[in-house]
C-alpha cells in the first residue's frame, strides 16, 4: 500500500511539471491572455478535465510557472557561486549569472509587462505576478545576506558593509531588480549593457567604485 501511495505521488508530481513545463513555452510564445486551457491541456497531451484536476484555473497555472521560473534562477546562481570560496568571489559570480539569466528571460519578462499592462488580465493574474516577485526577491536577499555574512567573517568587506549588512543587501537587490523591470518595460538600451564585455565591467564599477583610488 505504501509503495502504491509513493508511486501515485510519484505520477502526479510528473504530471504536475508536465503540465508547468508546457505551459511555461506556451506564455514565453504567446502571452498570458491568448493562451488558454485547452491549449495547455492539448500541448501536454492532457485532457482538460485532467488539467483542472490538478489546477482550478489558468491564472494558478501562471502563478506555478512563474515561482518555477524563480526558483530556477535562483537555484543556477546558487549552483554558481558553490565553486567560489571568498565572498568577494561569489558576489561578482552572483552578479555575472543574475544578468546571464535576466539576459535569457528577456521573452519572459516581455510576456510579464504584456499582463501588468492589460486590464483584462485579471486580478487573480496580478496576484501571482506578485506573489512570485515576492518569493524570489525573498529568497534571493536570503543568498545575498549569506554571502555578505561570509564576507564579513572572513574580514574582506568595508566597515559600511559590516555595518549595514541589510542596506547591503536591499542595494545590490534593487539594483539587478531594476534591469529587470527596465528590461521587462522594453527599454532596449539596456540590452546591451548586459552582454557578455559589459557585464565584468558593471561589476566592478559596483565593486570599485568609480572614484579613484588615491
């Protein structure tokens, strides 16, 4: 009996990121509002009762592919910086991955600014935009204060830093969150601050100040 309940748990978690995965290339593709059930449940190679039985709407859907989206993002920068061994190290690997991703998902956020926009969305659709921001902005300050920590302990970072871990934190966090949102408005003069030969030199600016050193 046990091992049937597993395997049953087991099927629907399957089912579950079939169904998030297919829906997930549909809204990069199409956009929230001209996607609909049944054209997730047939991507899927699902029926639309299934669907619902795992999902009562569209907008849940959005929500699930959305938290997905930031839990990758946050767990390939976190994959990233476990090679380093000084904070100073993994907050530049922190930074250079963060943009490599914002950079990836520029479809994505294109799709986000598409619904924020739209009245027809719907409030149910702006709550999960929201609350997957707020899960990701959580988790990510979570990563940036450990590495801060790290800093701190081992000596590397300025009394300012030691003193104002959090002010640290909520700077760096604005700073990569507004190219996001710049991004996600379209403002395509961004785009290429964030390629490859831009992104070291962001990130020392950000290190190093622009003043100099006397």
């Amino acid at each position: 009996m046990v091992e049937n309940i597993k395997h049953m748990q087991t099927k629907e978690e399957l089912i579950r990121e079939e169904v998030i995965s297919t829906a997930q290339r549909l809204f990069q593709k199409y956009g929230f509002a001209k996607t609909t059930m049944e054209d997730i449940a047939k991507a899927s190679g699902r029926g639309k009762s299934t669907l619902y039985y795992y999902y009562k709407s569209k907008d849940e859907i959005f929500e699930a592919v959305l938290l997905k989206e930031a839990n990758e993002a946050v767990s390939a920068v976190l994959e990233a910086t476990k090679k380093e061994t000084s904070a100073g190290m993994k907050l530049r690997v922190y930074f250079k991955n963060s943009f490599q991703i914002i950079r990836s998902k520029i479809n994505l956020y294109e799709v986000m600014r598409d619904e924020l926009i739209n009245t027809n969305a719907g409030p149910l659709c702006q709550k999960a935009i929201n609350n997957s921001i707020k899960e990701f902005n959580t988790r990510e300050k979570q990563v940036v204060k450990e590495i801060l920590s790290l800093g701190i302990k081992n000596n590397e970072f300025t009394a300012d830093v030691n003193d104002n871990i959090d002010l640290t934190v909520y700077v760096i966090i604005t700073g990569l969150r507004t190219i996001a949102i710049n991004l996600a408005f379209d403002e395509k003069e961004l785009y290429s601050y964030i390629q490859e030969d831009k992104i070291d030199v962001m990130i020392n600016i950000l290190f190093k100040g622009i003043e100099k050193q006397r």
